[in-house]
C-alpha cells in the first residue's frame, strides 16, 4: 500500500513549496492554513432529546424496580461497541475490493498514477497541511462506470477519499478538484464517525423512549377487552399499538438521520467553496446535476457526493441541486 508524508512547506522566495518524498512541488491552492474550521453543532436538538431520555430513564428504573438501570448500560455498550468496530474496519474492508486502486508513492518516490491523479493526490496533501491534519487521508480511484466519490473512516485523521474513474473521465479538472474539496470538508468535520454515533444514539434512544409508551398501553388494552368483554383481545391491542409505536419511532428517527445527512453535504459544498473559491464550487455542483443520477448502493448513500435523490429531499441522504447551488449563492455573497 502507498505511503502517505506530507511535510511542511518550504518557502523559497515569493512561492510555497510543498516537501514529499524528498521532491518538492509548487502550492495550487490561495487557500491558507487553518482557513477551513470544523463546522459547529447546533445543541439544542441534543439537549431536549438528553433531558428526554433521563426522563424516560428514570420512569423505566422505577417501573422494572431498578432492574432497568442494570440491562440499559449493557444494551447501550453493546451498540457503542459494534458501532466503533464497524467504523474502524470498514475503510479496510473497503480497500479490499479488486476495483479500488490506492495512489501514492512507491519506496522510490515514483507515484503509482496518472499524471492528473499525481495532481490530485498532491492536492489532498496540500489541504490536510493547511487543515492542520495529523495525517493526511488516504485517496484512492475505484473502477467503475458510475460517477461519484465517497469519504470514510474512523476520524479526519484515518480518512479515505474515493473517486470513481468514470468521474474523472467526464468532468473538467476543476470540477474533480472542486469535488475532492467537498470531499475533503466531510474528512474535516469528521462526518463518517459523527453520522455512525448519531445513528447508534438515535436508535437506542428511540427504543428507551417507546418503553414507557408501550408499558402504559397495557392498562388501556385491558379495559379495553372488559367495556366490549372480548376475551385475549389486550394482547392484540397490545401487540398492535407496539408495532405502531415502533414504526413510528423509527420513521423520526429515520428523518432525523437523513436531515443530518444533508445538512452535511451543505458543509461539504460550502467548505468546497471556500478552499476553491465561488465560481468553480458552483460550475461543479452545475456539471454534476446535469448527468443522470446512479442508483447507489444504500450502504454508501450517505458517504456519497450523489446521494439516493428522492422527489421530496426530506426523505433523500442529499439535498437537491437547486438547494445546493442556492445554498452557495446565498452563503458566498
């Protein structure tokens, strides 16, 4: 597998220089260091949900006799953990597929690429040392017709960045650039572990949230089943407002998700826009929009620059085009 260095720079007159694997290489970017500053989280949503679930919390301890304090923190571990896990091995995983070609230089400072992929990997490590990035993500090309780029891993500092060939055969250098800086701002913001933990929070939330509800149905089953006087007819009641509670939980649960998720790409897009400047974040997102949208893989939707667009995006991993061009007007002016 390649090796990633990325140095400082060297300055030598009025140019930057950038030192990797001994050779050194001109900037490409006016972008300056530390320019770029991790997105901040709106806390309120998290705040009520917290104050929610101690809540819930508390009236299932009382309800179980304190038989609840000891099952939730096994429960809630056991989710931690296989989401850590998972998040840790999947850009691994990823790696191993035959289409995937990891770029970099070899043991002899020769690049293992095409002389524009030379360019983009140069890029990235220009933006990990201006984003102050311990280590710069590992970037890869993966085979296939279908035009899209992805970013995963653990943390911004073991990071991938993927772009399909097809992308970089059809659209112009800058937009590829402009795609690799969108790219680029999910590894900065940490999206990959933030989007996994959100996941896991919501999904266990949701399950402590219901508990009371469905606790409190057993009581309206029974009488119920004594005004009509039909017999076993709670357990139904019972088992029928449970599913209903369930689907509906994970119905919010799912918006929630997916808000977050375009909340992302608007980030991204923006963070683009600032590392590659107005003009060419925009004639990016206008060259993107105008080609057919690829039925992605669910497991990678929310990774993907091309999410699973729906005719409402509320229900999409991605906003729409045209929220995404207006979004960069609106925030560059």
């Amino acid at each position: 597998m390649a090796e990633n260095r990325c140095f400082p720079p060297l300055k030598k007159g009025t140019n930057t220089m950038l030192r990797v694997m001994g050779k050194e290489y001109p900037e490409q970017l006016e972008f300056k260091t530390g320019e770029l500053k991790i997105a901040k989280v709106r806390w309120t949503f998290f705040v009520l949900l917290v104050l929610s679930l101690v809540a819930s919390f508390a009236t299932l301890t009382v309800i179980s006799f304190g038989t609840f304090i000891y099952i939730y923190p096994a429960f809630a571990a056991i989710q931690i953990i296989g989401a850590v896990i998972s998040l840790n091995r999947f850009r691994d995983r990823y790696l191993q597929d035959k289409n995937i070609r990891v770029l970099g230089f070899d043991k002899n400072g020769e690049f293992l690429g095409s002389v524009f992929e030379k360019r983009i990997y140069l890029y990235v490590l220009e933006l990990s040392y201006k984003a102050k990035l311990k280590k710069p993500p590992m970037f890869a090309i993966q085979e296939t017709p279908i035009v899209n780029a992805y970013a995963m891993g653990a943390s911004r500092n073991k990071a991938l960045i993927v772009v399909n060939s097809a992308t970089i055969q059809y659209f112009s250098e800058e937009s590829v650039l402009a795609l690799v800086a969108h790219e680029f701002g999910h590894v900065v913001s940490n999206d990959m572990r933030n989007q996994t933990f959100l996941n896991c929070f919501l999904y266990v939330s949701s399950m402590i949230l219901t508990f009371p509800k469905k606790i409190l149905m057993w009581p309206i089953a029974v009488l119920i089943e004594d005004y009509f006087n039909i017999r076993n007819v709670s357990y139904v009641i019972q088992f029928l407002a449970g599913f209903l509670i369930d689907i509906i939980a994970m119905g919010i649960v799912k918006l929630i998700i997916l808000s977050y998720s375009r909340r992302r790409e608007f980030r991204a897009d923006y963070a683009a826009a600032k590392i590659m400047g107005k003009e060419k974040a925009l004639k990016m997102l206008r060259e993107f929009s105008s080609i057919e949208m690829p039925k992605n893989n669910t497991e990678h939707a929310t990774m993907a620059f091309i999410g699973n667009y729906s005719f409402l995006d509320i229900f999409s991993t991605h906003p729409n085009w045209k929220r995404r061009i207006k979004y960069i007007e609106r925030k560059m002016k």
